[in-house]
C-alpha cells in the first residue's frame, strides 16, 4: 500500500513528493497505517456473523468489508495528496485514466506472453 501511495504521490503531486526528506520511509510508514487502518474498517464493516450464514455467503460479506475498507482507506490518501495543478496543456474532455491501457506487471497486471 505504500507503494501504491508513493507511486500516487510521485505521479500527481510531484512538487509535494519532492520535498520529502525521507521518501521510502514515509510512505512504508503510510503503508503500516493504511494497513492498520483498512483491518480496522474491514473488521466495523463485516459486523458479526449471522445466524445460519452460509460459508459462501461469510466469505462474500467478509471480501466485501475488505473492499469497502480498501476503498475508504484509498479515498483518505487521496484526499490528503489531491493532484497538483498541471502546468502542461490538457484536454478537460480526456478522462485522467485510461481504460483501453493495461496494467504493466508492477501495477498488478499479467506478465507478458511470448
């Protein structure tokens, strides 16, 4: 997660990013706390189990609570480091994401065939 958040930070909010100190340290700190974080929300979010509760049934309400969890924790980091504004020339009508781009290897995707 603090890879994420770094990789987040340095993308985004360069100007921000380049006045840490002390880079990795930061964010494998911001890491801990995410992680410390999202298994709390994870733990309110799931509640307790319920009468009857199929195991099927435990294990989507428990996969939910961890998304939920993730997303909140996610949405609080990007609060806390909101893109920086760009001096480059950009289409407003472009999305900042690009759907028809896969993921690389480092941002989870699968490893390339030969």
């Amino acid at each position: 997660m603090g890879r994420d958040a770094m990789k987040h930070a340095r993308e985004f909010c360069p100007e921000r990013f380049a006045q840490l100190s002390d880079q990795d340290g930061y964010f494998f700190d911001l890491g801990e706390q995410m992680s410390e974080r999202i298994g709390q929300l994870e733990e309110q979010m799931a509640g307790n189990a319920l009468e009857g509760e199929a195991w099927i049934d435990k294990i989507g309400r428990l996969n939910m609570a961890r998304a939920r969890a993730r997303e909140a924790v996610y949405s609080e980091l990007y609060q806390e480091w909101p893109p920086e504004a760009s001096t480059e020339d950009e289409d407003p009508d472009e999305p900042w994401f690009n759907l028809h781009s896969p993921l690389t290897p480092e941002e989870g995707g699968p490893e390339p065939q030969d």
